[in-house]
C-alpha cells in the first residue's frame, strides 16, 4: 500500500506529461513558424490558421481534434498556450503555456503545473 500510494503520483505525472508531449511538440513548431513569419511579413500571426494559411505550418487534424492553440506574440516576447479539448485522452480543459522567448513549458503535464 506505501508502494502504491509513491507509485501512483509518479505514473500518473508520467502519463500527463506523454500527454502534453504532443502540445509541446506542436507549440515549438509554432514558435519556429511564427518566427518565419515575422521574418517575411514584418508582422506576427495571430493564430495557427493564419500561419496554416501562408505555408508557414501544418498541424495535423488529429492534433487539433485534441487541443486548441493560442499565440500571443509581439517584439516584447510573447506565450503560445495550447489547451486540451474533449478529445484528447486526459480529458479537456488542460493547458500547457510556452514561453516564447526562452522555450519553456509550463502548465500540464510538466514539473510546474500552473
């Protein structure tokens, strides 16, 4: 029963973070793609469809079935946050937040949950 009540937490951060994985993976590409993008057009995008629309991105239709993203990007800095729809196999309404400006990942799935 100790084992269980270690163990359990452990796989259950484990499974949330294979998750959150996939999120991660796509808002990295969004960064890189928004950046492109601002580098082209001298403006930054206001969200992926407009990013999908110029060339700069494609994000799978299973990926988006599962989460919603959201960019927030200016020549401040910036966050791209995905947040997880009904679909997606840990339930909907989980975020997982990106800071633009250094890459790093908080929220689901990750070691500091917002």
């Amino acid at each position: 029963a100790i084992l269980a009540a270690i163990a359990l937490p452990i796989y259950l951060k484990y499974v949330q973070s294979s998750y959150a994985s996939e999120a991660r993976t796509v808002m990295s590409t969004v960064r890189n793609a928004a950046n492109m993008y601002y580098q082209t057009k001298g403006i930054w995008p206001a969200d992926v469809e407009e990013l999908e629309r110029s060339g700069h991105l494609d994000v799978s239709r299973s990926t988006k079935n599962k989460w919603d993203f959201d960019i927030q990007l200016s020549d401040q800095g910036g966050r791209i946050t995905a947040t997880s729809k009904e679909e997606m196999s840990g339930g909907a309404g989980h975020m997982v937040v990106m800071d633009a400006d250094v890459g790093k990942f908080t929220g689901y799935g990750s070691s500091e949950e917002e």
